[in-house]
C-alpha cells in the first residue's frame, strides 16, 4: 500500500512540473507590451538554422520528415527527408528565384516557393508563411489573429486559412549572439493538410548541413 501511494505521489509530481506555469497565469497589459516588442524584436530575426522533424498529415495519411533549414537573409535552403532516406527534397530559395531538387535529380524553378513545392509534390504547404511563423510571430502581409500567454508569447495564431497551435518555446542564441525565445514544438492546420513540427535545434547559421544527415545532392 505504501509503494502505490508513493508512486501516486512521484506521477502527480511530475505531471505537476510538467505543466508550463505560464498557462495558468492571466494575460495583463504587461503581456501584450511584451507581444508588441516581439513583433519588432523577432521581425529581424532572419539568420537561423534549423534540424528537427515533421509529421505530415494529409487527409488520412502522414508522414514523418526529416527538417534541416538554413536561411541567411533573403537566401535560404530548405531539406526534407523520409526514413530510410525516402523521397528527399532540397529547396533553395533567394530574392528573385526558387529551385527545388530531389534526390532522383529532378529539378523544378520559380518565383514562388509555394507554387514550386506544389508542382513538384501536389501539396500547399506555405513557406513564405512558414518563415515567420516558425519564429512565433505572423507576417506582415496580412491580417491575423493571435492568442498570446502571460509572457507575451504566441499561443496559437490564425492567418491566411491556417492556425498554428504553439505548444513549447526555449531560449536560443542566434547570430551575432542575438538571445531570444523561440518556438520548439508547433502543430499548423488548413483543410486536410497539417504539420507538427518539433525544432531539435536551433543554432548560429554558420554552421553546414550535416552531410550524414543529408546526402549529397546531384549537380
């Protein structure tokens, strides 16, 4: 009886700390002050790197990815993976034009990323909109609707027909050692189409894509 009892104790303990005390603190003026200055503060935020995972959920199938997404300013370069290696895909993106490379060395080109990735897989998934919402913020192009926590930081937000649920955030330290807290685990919906995405890291974007991690691609 003693061994239940304590291990009652040690689950409700922490399933206690495990709740992120934030959710249960109310929303002030304070809190969207400091939302404000998120806006500004995150708006420059444009040189990261990224490895991580995604779970794609189309319309009853999902697929589990491999995320690995560098961007320097205007310039950026996106990977996906499947397991095992499956159905690779490199998008690079600058100012003026997008290509998209798989790993069976079919290429495809562009002005617009989004129209890219749906010529080349069928799917609409929004990477201009992914740029900034990976960073917790909106982008600046159209109206949204945010749901914010005590420290002024994105619940969920809604614009341009998605809603993107933030679930974790940690502090990170970027280029220029620019520290801030950015999201580490956020679920986005629109239709049929949703992605959960978990960040393992975010880090300087300086460093290389891990060749282990993706393989070379063909020229």
């Amino acid at each position: 009886m003693f061994r239940l009892l304590l291990l009652w104790f040690l689950v409700t303990a922490l399933n206690g700390c495990a709740t992120h005390p934030l959710n249960s603190l109310p929303v002030s003026d304070e809190s969207h002050q400091m939302w404000q200055q998120r806006l500004l503060d995150l708006s420059t935020v444009d040189q990261w790197f990224i490895r991580g995972r995604i779970a794609l959920f189309v319309d009853d199938d999902v697929y589990n990815l491999g995320l690995g997404w560098k961007r320097q300013g205007e310039t950026s370069a996106l990977k996906l993976e499947a397991s095992l290696g499956q159905g690779l895909i490199q998008l690079k993106k600058n100012a003026s034009q997008v290509s998209l490379t798989t790993s069976e060395g079919e290429k495809f080109q562009g002005t617009n990323a989004e129209q890219v990735l749906y010529q080349s897989t069928g799917l609409n998934i929004p990477v201009e909109g992914l740029e900034t919402w990976i960073k917790g913020i909106p982008h600046p192009s159209s109206s949204f609707l945010p749901d914010i926590n005590a420290a002024g930081q994105a619940k969920s937000l809604q614009q341009d027909g998605w809603t993107i649920n933030y679930f974790d955030y940690e502090p990170v330290t970027l280029a220029h050692n620019t520290q801030t807290v950015l999201p580490r685990k956020l679920y986005m919906k629109h239709n049929g189409l949703a992605l959960k995405i978990v960040i393992d890291q975010w880090q300087n974007p300086a460093v290389k894509f891990e060749a282990d991690y993706f393989p070379v691609f063909p020229d």
